[in-house]
C-alpha cells in the first residue's frame, strides 16, 4: 500500500490506499458519527449517519464505504450535514420502542449517545412503534425487536466473526426484524452462543440474560485476561462492579482469530456457582465434617502423608496455573517423595506422548503439533472423533471461517454422527473403534496413488502397511472403498492440511491412532518445520502446561491409602467419582460444595479462577497470563500457601 494525502475539514492529513475516508479521518483523529459501521466488519452504508461532502461529488456521500483518494477535499461537519443527522435519528427513534428509561442498555447505547450529542429533546415525526415479538428463548440472549435499528451489525458478526451464518433479516418493511435460520427462536436455531451478535448490537436489541441491569461499562472496572474454561487461551474483558461478575466480552472482536469468544468464555463464567467453601473441614469420630483451623488441618494432613508416603497418590486439575502446578509438583516429589502423581486428563496425554515418540524416535513432545491459526488458511481439514464446536467452540469457529470464507474442504471420521453439518465436504461413519484402520486406509491409497512420500512416514508405520489392504480397511471400518478413495483424494491433493482430533478418542489406549495420524501428516507433506498440520484439541485450560511440567506421570497403586486431590474450581466426572471412593483417606482441595467433598476426611478451601492469577500454556504452546479480577472472601489462604504450609509441616 502506498500513503495517500487528503484534504479534510481544511487541513491535511495521510492514508493509506484502500482506506475509507471514515478509515482516514478515525486515524487521524477526525470524529464521523456511526451506527452501522463498526471496526472489522464489512461496510454496507445502511444507517447514512457518515454524510460527508466531497468536492466535485453532486451529493454527500457515506464515508464508511466511499474510498479515499489521493487529493480528496472531504468536509465532514456543516449545518446542512448536522441537519440531515438529526433527521436521520429522529427517523430511527420513531420507527421502533426506544425509550431509554425501561431499556438494559441505557447508559451503554450508541443510539443514546447520538441522542445527547444531537441534545434530541423532541422528534418532529409521528412515532410508529408496531409491537413485534421479543425471543427470550435462548439459554444466554434476548432479542428486542422493538429495540433493533436493523443497522445488520449482528448479522454480519455472526457470519463474518462467529463463521455461524445463523441470523439474517426476515420479512419487509416495517416487518422487517433479524431472525434466526427459517424465523425459529434463537434457542432453537443453529445459532452457537457465541454472543458476538450481542457485543456487536449498537442498542439493546440484543443482550444477555446473565448481565442485564447490573451495570453499564462507565460503572465497571475492567480487566484484560484469558479464559480459564477451555485450552484455546481466548483474551476477555472482564467487567466487575462492587466485587461481583458483571459482563465478559472480547478484546478484539473483529480482527484476532481467537477474539470470538464462545459460550463458555462470554456466558458460562457468569453463571451461578454452588456453595463457596470458604473454611477448611476435617471428619470427625463421629464421621461429620467439622470446621477446624487452617493449621489443624494441615497437621492432620501432613501426619497422614508421613505415616503412608509409599502408598500416597495425587490428582490434580489442569485447569490450573504453572506456579500452583509447580509448588503441587514440589510437595509430591520432593516433600513426600512419591511419582504417583496425574492430571485429571492425564490418560489421554501419556497416550498421545508414546504416538509422538514412536513417529519421531526421539521423543519429541507437544511441539510437533501447529498452531491454531493454521486452521483458517487449510484447505483441506480432516476432523477426527472430534466435535469442536462442543469442547471447543472457537476452533469449531476457525473450521467454520476456513470452509465458508477459503473454500477448504472438510473431512469428518466420526462413527455417530455428522459435528459439522451442511459444511462437511465428506463424513466418514466408522465402525467404533475402527479409526486407525481408516487412516492407514488413507495412507495406503495415497502411497499406491503416488500421492505422497512414503520416505516420510516413520519404518514402523511403513512396516505395518506393507501387510495392510483396503479390503481390510473397508472390512474394518465398514466404509466403501469408493468413499475412502473420495477422502484420500481429497487431503493429499491439499497444499495445506490440517487434522484435527480429540484426546477423548483414545480410551481405547490405541497408540497406533497417533501414530497413524502423524504420518498420515507427513506422508502428504502438511508440515512447517518441524510441526506437522496436526492439532489435539486439549481437555482443560492448561492441559498442556500441566503435562510439560510433568504432572501427568500416572497413579500405579490401585487403592492409595492417602489421594490428594487439588481440584479448586474444577468439576468431577463419573469416573473421577468412582475413584475417590476406591481410596482409603481423601484431601480434597476445592473452591465450591460438591460430591466429592462429601466424601473427603479432609477439606482445604480454594481460589477461584477469578481470584487467581499466573501463567497457562494453550493447546498450541502459546504462553499467556489469568489476572485475578475479584478479591477472594477475606482471611482466605491462596492454593499456593496452602501447599507451602503442608510442604513445610513435612519437612
């Protein structure tokens, strides 16, 4: 691009070529009102607040959408614009119910601001307010269609943000309303819940339940952090007020990759949580939970690991921080000696470990995975017994963005059903458990094709082919050989490929899968360096950091006389369950009530996501820092003293 120079308001100023002139005048600092433009977002001129006067122009022109020029003379303010403004908004105010008094997002309103700037104090046009529908349908969002301004913010953040194409106008003229799929209630619809429609809406036509009336952005403070509920690492904004949750948002909405947000980023950490644990509980003679010091606690803690450190076992959550996994590590290994420790989601990783050492021989770690980013450039992706748009929603959005916006071709293998359906190019239904014999399938078609380097997938897996047919294949998975053939085409003649799958696929302890999927990469050439187009979609927000460190070794007593649990704000599973019960004396530390601290002997209280800070490793390595956005109740001891104190009463 090349610098381009204008004349706006009189004075000079710079740009750059393709900029708008609404482009050019925001960098310099220029004030053009707004309501249908917003930053990121296509340009479509609906709302005609932009106005400005262009010389040799026979009329005003909109300058979100108009392209600056080399030696443009732009005028943006004059009493014929300013005019034609406040038509315009009295013009919106009549046509819908925009009374602010009754509105949640008075104080926070685009509309409302316009309102004030213009001082609109009367309308001079007969208000037509048609009393249309309100959808309160969906488990996070209302839509006011009373309160819409039709400016299609919405729509287009939902398809050019969120990839989810799930919203459009309906109808016609006065009629005419945003609408989910064929007019269905947003509950119902394909919409994903993502809120990007919400965060994009310039008035209170779209909001979220969990934040209405509790305060405007003027009333918060706000906080830059990350999300602690999945492995992806998106940034939010956190909003607070007197120490309580308010609203969660994203940073950078339209521009970064990560900066949608899903349901459990923007909604999910605003729900109501169960009871706080806020004293430590020991059990008593009588078997009742009992409240009791901090100190006492932690000498009956300490006594029980001294007297059973041969037979102690721990577990602890990767959903926590690098310095509490750190000071956790300390205590296990070097306080009481033991190396029966494990993540929570720790089967999964030391599956996916033996894979990569077996594909590369020298033990090479997550590093061999790329970047999530590398998503949205593919052009073939293949999706294995994964389902991202469930665990995590963002990569499901990346997906979504490279089918819809690059063309990409999506392949899913999943025995069950379609994850991604109406944008799958193909979808694989294996026999369960037969997913390594498809993806040897795919290899060996490509081989035989001429399609890929063998010399590049590792002796053992050339080795297994060697024996292997596509009957086999087609036997095993119960998938025609045409369909295979279809699918191998398809990625192998990708420039760009992309797998993705999800540790959950490997309860059956299947090494050969990794192995399978590694090759499968490099055999087709989907490499950068020395990370292949593979991506494991990680369970929790620092699966990834927990198992680096060394966290996810493993338990091998099958009846630990002591488990240490540090769970904190984390929640159990079934099977998590049924193994606290099959342990003779359990510690659990934890921020909320819960099954597993009816079962204890000891509770320890702990932080919150909210309350804590430190550093978490996403799924594709990028390192990034939790900042505590609420103070945590008072005299309440952090997770790290906590484990200082029993590592000191030990030694």
């Amino acid at each position: 691009m090349s610098e381009i120079t204008l004349t706006v308001n009189g004075k000079q100023v710079k740009g750059q070529t393709g900029d708008t002139i609404l482009e050019v005048c925001k960098a310099n600092g220029i004030e053009i009102p707004t309501l249908c433009h917003m930053d990121g977002l296509s340009e479509v001129g609906s709302c005609r607040m932009c106005m400005v006067e262009v010389e040799k122009q026979r009329r005003a022109v909109p300058a979100c959408n108009f392209p600056a020029q080399d030696g443009l003379v732009v005028t943006t303010h004059t009493e014929a614009l300013e005019k034609h403004r406040r038509q315009i908004l009295e013009l919106i105010f009549t046509e819908h119910n925009h009374f602010c008094m009754f509105c949640e997002a008075s104080g926070d309103c685009e509309l409302q601001q316009l309102a004030y700037k213009y001082q609109m104090d009367n309308v001079r046009y007969a208000y037509n307010c048609p009393n249309l529908s309100v959808d309160t349908l969906s488990q996070y969002l209302v839509i006011d269609h009373n309160r819409c301004i039709l400016c299609g913010r919405c729509i287009r953040a939902c398809s050019e943000i969120a990839a989810a194409h799930a919203i459009d106008f309906s109808q016609r003229g006065w009629q005419t309303k945003v609408t989910a799929d064929l007019e269905q209630p947003l509950g119902e619809s394909s919409c994903q819940e993502c809120g990007a429609c919400a965060q994009a809406c310039p008035t209170g036509a779209i909001f979220s339940k969990l934040s209405i009336y509790k305060g405007t952005h003027d009333d918060c403070e706000i906080t830059t952090t990350i999300c602690p509920n999945c492995s992806v690492g998106c940034e939010l904004n956190v909003m607070t007020r007197d120490n309580n949750l308010v609203k969660i948002e994203s940073p950078d909405l339209a521009s970064d990759p990560r900066g949608t947000l899903c349901h459990m980023g923007r909604f999910d950490l605003l729900k109501p949580t169960p009871s706080r644990l806020t004293s430590p509980l020991v059990r008593d003679e009588d078997g009742e939970l009992k409240e009791v010091s901090l100190d006492e606690a932690i000498k009956v803690i300490a006594d029980r690991l001294q007297a059973t450190k041969a037979n102690a076992a721990f577990l602890v959550s990767s959903r926590l921080p690098q310095d509490l996994l750190t000071d956790f590590s300390e205590l296990v290994v070097s306080k009481v000696g033991s190396s029966n420790v494990d993540t929570l989601d720790g089967d999964g990783y030391r599956i996916i470990s033996q894979g990569v050492s077996r594909f590369t021989g020298n033990g090479t770690g997550l590093g061999i995975e790329c970047g999530a980013e590398e998503i949205i450039g593919a052009e073939a992706i293949l999706v294995i017994g994964a389902d991202p748009q469930l665990t995590n929603p963002v990569i499901g959005s990346m997906i979504r963005h490279a089918v819809s916006d690059n063309g990409a071709q999506l392949l899913v293998v999943n025995p069950n059903h379609d994850v991604f359906p109406l944008r799958s190019r193909s979808w694989l239904r294996p026999i369960s458990g037969s997913e390594t014999a498809l993806l040897m399938g795919l290899a060996k078609i490509i081989i035989d094709q001429g399609w890929g380097d063998a010399a590049k997938t590792s002796a053992e897996f050339r080795e297994s082919l060697k024996e292997f047919t596509l009957a086999e294949a087609t036997r095993a998975t119960g998938i025609a050989q045409e369909s295979l053939e279809r699918a191998a085409a398809i990625y192998a003649h990708a420039e760009r490929g992309v797998i993705v799958y999800d540790p959950q696929l490997l309860t059956t302890n299947d090494v050969g899968l990794i192995l399978a999927i590694m090759n499968l990469a490099s055999l087709t050439g989907n490499a950068k360096g020395k990370q292949l187009g593979v991506i494991s979609l990680k369970p929790a927000a620092n699966s990834r950091g927990a198992w680096e460190a060394g966290l996810a070794k493993g338990i091998d007593v099958n009846r630990p006389e002591v488990l240490y649990l540090l769970l904190s704000d984390d929640t159990e599973s079934e099977v998590l369950l049924r193994r606290l019960r099959n342990t003779a004396f359990l510690i659990v530390q934890a921020s909320y009530d819960s099954p597993a601290i009816h079962m204890a002997d000891v509770v320890l209280p702990s932080l919150t996501w909210a309350e804590r800070g430190g550093q978490y490793v996403s799924l594709d390595g990028h390192t990034q820092e939790l900042k505590p956005v609420l103070q945590p109740p008072a005299g309440l001891a952090s997770d790290n003293e906590i484990l200082q104190k029993v590592s000191q009463k030990l030694g």
